[in-house]
C-alpha cells in the first residue's frame, strides 16, 4: 500500500472506532475489524504495524483501557 492508501485507511479505521466502538466486544478479531472496514486483515495488519506503529492488541487496548477511564 502506499502513503495515501494508508492515509485513507487510519482515516476510516479511526472513524469506525469512534462511531461503532468495536473495542468493546471482548472477542473482537483483527478480522472482524477488517470487515467492519471493508478490507483485508492483511492490509488492517500493515496499516498498524507500519503506519500507526502499534501491533493489533495494543491498539485495540488503547481504546478500551481510554473507555474504562472514561467510566470510572
């Protein structure tokens, strides 16, 4: 993928979090949220470990761990 496809993607993939809040499923697969987005595990894997820096658990974590605080 290149830079804008990546662009593109953090875009989509950071709305769909914000809007449907996967994370809060506790048996949510890298898969399910490459359906979510309508794109490949393969291409969500490279979007996080390439342009956003973080493996899948810790940015899924992020968000539940901010979700948690939020509710405290």
């Amino acid at each position: 993928m290149d830079e804008d496809e990546l662009e593109e993607l953090h875009k989509r993939l950071i709305e769909y979090i914000e809007a449907n809040k996967p994370y809060l499923n506790p048996m949510l697969k890298m898969s399910d949220l490459a359906t979510g987005l309508n794109c490949s595990s393969m291409k969500l894997s490279q979007l996080l470990n390439i342009y956003i820096k973080e493996n899948y658990y810790d940015f899924i974590n992020k968000y539940r761990l901010e979700e948690f605080k939020k509710r405290l």
